[in-house]
C-alpha cells in the first residue's frame, strides 16, 4: 500500500531559488529516504534520515524529519536547471522491511 | 562499470506474448528487487530477493515469475503478457537501506 505522499505534485521555479517538497506517511518508520529520478531513468539515493534525527544535510540539501506529525521536508537550495526530474520519498514499511514504499514523487522544473 | 544494468532498455510486445527483462548489479549486494511504475510515476514493489531467496512476493500476478540464477542476478519472466502490464520496470539492490537501481525497462505492450 502506498505510504508516502508528495506535496506539490508538480512545482516551477527559477534558477537560484530554493525549492521545498513535502512528504507525509502514515505509520512508523526506522528511516525515511529521498531519491531523485531524472526523465528516462532510474531512481537515484539522495539522503537518509533516521527516526531519532530531526534534520540532516548533504550539500545544498536539507532535510527534516517531524515523527509527530509523520511527515519530512526536502529543501533544495540556490537550484540549478540540473535539479529538474522527480523527487520521491520512501520509507521503510514496516519498520526494517526493505523494500521501500514510494510516494508518488514531486515534479520539479527549474527554469534557467 | 556500471552498478545495476537491465537489459532490454526498451521492449515492445504484442499481448499474450512471453517476455523476459534480465537484471545484474555488480555491487556485491546480497538483496535484489523487482518494482513496478506506472504511468503515473507511482513505484510499487513486485519482488524481494535475499541471496537468492524470495523474502516477499508481493499480491503480483503469478504470471510474473522472478528467477535468481545467483546472488548478483534478478531476472524477471512475464507470461501471457496483457495490456495492464505496460509500464516501467526497475531492477534495484541493497547491502543495508539504500537501494541503487538501474535505468528501468519500458515494456509496451500493444
């Protein structure tokens, strides 16, 4: 059953903008983990982040992690024509199953 | 060199025909999947290996068969293909949680 969802679905912005995708899930997880997918291909690991952490970053990426609320937040700052493809995040559902449950991602277009 | 290959890249089939997708990761994995994405982009899970071992099956068809020659081979054997079954199909592997995946096969069948 699907658990995360993405919110925009679709979102445009300019070049050098921050873009903030949404996710939320319904039951508990160990980790959430964001994957990006560029048109035609697979999906790429972008971050994790585990239950007990509340914000992680790797480059110009940030992410947050709310368990109360059951949601994460992916933030790409100072955006390049290069981020554009399709953002998803995954959990682990149940906790430690490995397969991942996929939300249906969010469609970023920056706009050189 | 790359990590996690699928071959064919594209495949174009009439229904009610057999059809295989093979897949290989050389990143020494021990745990390999099968997932489906539609044409709305949702990725759904199909298949779950663990050296060689299938872990979970999800309620997929039982015309969709995966078959794991080795630990670093997936391959997924589809019969009597129907219209239904067009979509993206991704190979991906795992050592711990991340998954690597491969460019995915586009299988239309017409």
């Amino acid at each position: 059953s699907q658990q995360g969802e993405e919110d925009p679905q679709a979102l445009s912005i300019q070049e050098g903008e921050n873009a903030t995708m949404n996710c939320s899930y319904k039951t508990s997880i160990n980790n959430l983990q964001w994957y990006r997918q560029n048109s035609g291909r697979g999906l790429v690991h972008l971050i994790l982040i585990r239950s007990n952490e509340r914000e992680k970053h790797s480059g110009r990426l940030r992410v947050t992690l709310d368990t109360s609320k059951k949601s994460s937040s992916l933030l790409i700052t100072a955006s390049r024509a290069a981020d554009t493809a399709s953002y998803f995040c995954a959990t682990d559902n149940p906790p430690g199953n490995t397969p991942l449950v996929f939300g249906k991602g969010t469609r970023l277009s920056v706009i050189a | 060199d790359t990590a996690v290959s699928q071959t064919p890249k594209y495949l174009v089939t009439q229904m009610g025909n057999d059809k295989s997708i093979k897949c290989e990761q050389n990143l020494g994995h021990d745990t390999m999947y099968w997932y489906k994405q539609d044409s709305k982009k949702f990725l759904k899970i199909m298949f779950s290996y663990n050296n060689k071992e299938l872990i979970i099956n999800e309620t997929v068809p039982n015309r969709f068969s995966p078959k794991s020659p080795d630990k670093a081979h997936l391959n997924l054997h589809i019969n009597s293909l129907e219209l239904g079954d067009s979509a993206v199909y991704f190979c991906a592997s795992s050592s711990l949680e991340t998954q690597y995946f491969g460019p995915g096969t586009r299988l239309l069948v017409l």
